[in-house]
C-alpha cells in the first residue's frame, strides 16, 4: 500500500482480504507496516478521522525481515 493511502481505505482492504497487517511502500521501497492494532491505538483511540489520515502517519516504521531458517 503506498504511504499515502488514506487509512480507512487500508482498513477496507484488511477487512476485504482478512489480514491484519498491510506493508506501507514509498518511491518503491517498504518503509513501514500498518497493522489493525495500529489503526486501533493510533486513530481509533484519538478519535482521528481515518479518511484524513495516510498509512504513512500510522505506520510502524524501520521493518525488521527475518527469513524462514
């Protein structure tokens, strides 16, 4: 999902596929993951607007990868 998706749009898209975590991508590169815990404790909780406000915002940054072995 590109950062400047607005979140209510993410959370559409979470609810659509059944997953909890999206990866948030910016000039080709992933530079955070929004997940609905996310969405839950840094909007939802504030009373933020969700359609105002970008996946780029919510997003837990500096991804760590770990491979399967």
């Amino acid at each position: 999902m590109d950062a400047a998706t607005p979140v209510a749009q993410c959370a559409r898209l979470m609810d659509d596929r059944d997953i909890g975590a999206l990866g948030v991508m910016q000039e080709g590169q992933l530079v955070g993951v929004l997940t609905d815990r996310d969405i839950v404790i840094r909007a939802v909780a504030r009373d933020r607007d969700l359609a105002e406000i970008a996946a780029g915002e919510l997003a837990t940054p500096e991804v760590v990868a770990v491979p399967p072995d």
